[in-house]
C-alpha cells in the first residue's frame, strides 16, 4: 500500500471530526470516518450512539465497532491506499484501545489482537491526538449527548488518559496536540505536526 494513513484521535467534542476534514482538505487526502462510514457501519453506529440501548454490554460494544473497523478497511481505506490516495480518518484503532480498554476497562491484549485480525493488521503511519480534558470536553457536550458522551467526565478522563498513554508509549507514531484554541489555530498545529513527522507531501 502506497498512501499514507492518518487517524484523529481524541475524546468527545476535542473539535477531532472538523479536524480531521479541515486537515485531509489541507493535505489533498481522503476524509473518512469510524464508526459508521459504510452502510454495515452506519447500522452499528445507529445501535451504539441510541442512549436507549443502555443494555449493551461492554464486549458487545467492542465486537460491534471492531466489526466496523474490519468493513471500513475492506470497502474504504484499504482500497483507496493501495490506489496510492493518501487517507485522514476520524479515529481508528487507538479508540477502541482508549475508549473500551482504559473506558470500559476491557483487556487491552484482546482488544488489540482483535484488531489486528479485523484491520489485517493495518496501522495508521500518524496518530494525530487532540487532546482536551474532560472538564472542557463536558462542557462543550453540554446538554447534547449520544450513548457514549452521555458517560459522564469521569468515563471521558480515563479515556484521555489511555490515549495519553498509548502516545507515550509509541512515540513514533504519534503527534500530542493542544486542542484547546480556535479552530483556526488548532488546525494550524495539527498541520505543522503532521508536515514534521511526514512532510509536505
């Protein structure tokens, strides 16, 4: 595969989704997004943002959205970096790990062999996460919230603090930026980290 993958990662309403379509349009890349960007996606992300189907459990959740990861990369990305298009998803792996690992607290071995099986093993060459505290991020959700947002600051600070971890722990494939600012200037810190670890190009 001869295109380039970049995922936005970061917790609810960290500014990731404007983001990461203000950023595919600065590089001249594809915008996708997980959960939901293919039909089979569009009907899990339906089951899973309901806050009605509070009776989900938690390894139901993982298998669901690990599910979309395997069908966004077999009719999205796969295809679109093998023609040599380079790609800019809202979220990819490192959620999962983030969100149903250190959320949920399901095993993160698990999760990531999981993963890798459904993904084929495909990682983004950049992880770009937004990061924001859960106090700042809560009250942007403000009274909007899906399933997900609706967990309370609590559930969004430990799902901060496994994305921070999983960036220090694979520095190489991460870039750590401030979310906090307008959007114009939080753009233009993501577009300088991503051209220091990939260039121009």
């Amino acid at each position: 595969m001869s295109g380039r993958l970049i995922a936005v990662e970061g917790i609810d309403a960290s500014g990731k989704s404007t983001q990461a379509r203000m950023l595919a349009d600065s590089l001249g890349a594809e915008f996708t997004f997980q959960f939901g960007a293919t039909g089979v996606g569009e009907i899990i992300r339906d089951v899973l943002l309901n806050p009605a189907n509070d009776s989900v459990d938690d390894r139901t959740e993982a298998l669901l959205i690990i599910a979309d990861k395997a069908q966004h990369v077999a009719e999205i990305v796969g295809p679109l970096l093998a023609s040599g298009r380079d790609v800019v998803t809202d979220r990819f792996t490192a959620s999962t790990l983030a969100y149903q690992g250190y959320g949920r607290s399901l095993d993160l071995d698990e999760l990531a062999a999981m993963m890798r099986f459904a993904t084929g093993g495909l990682e983004p060459d950049l992880n770009v996460l937004m990061d924001l505290s859960a106090e700042q991020a809560w009250q942007r959700l403000g009274a909007s919230a899906d399933r997900f947002e609706g967990q309370g600051p609590e559930f969004l600070d430990r799902v901060r603090n496994g994305y921070l971890a999983l960036a220090g722990a694979d520095p190489a494939r991460w870039a750590v930026v401030d979310a906090a600012g307008t959007t114009e200037e939080v753009a233009a810190r993501i577009l300088a980290a991503v051209r220091d670890r990939l260039g121009d190009g």
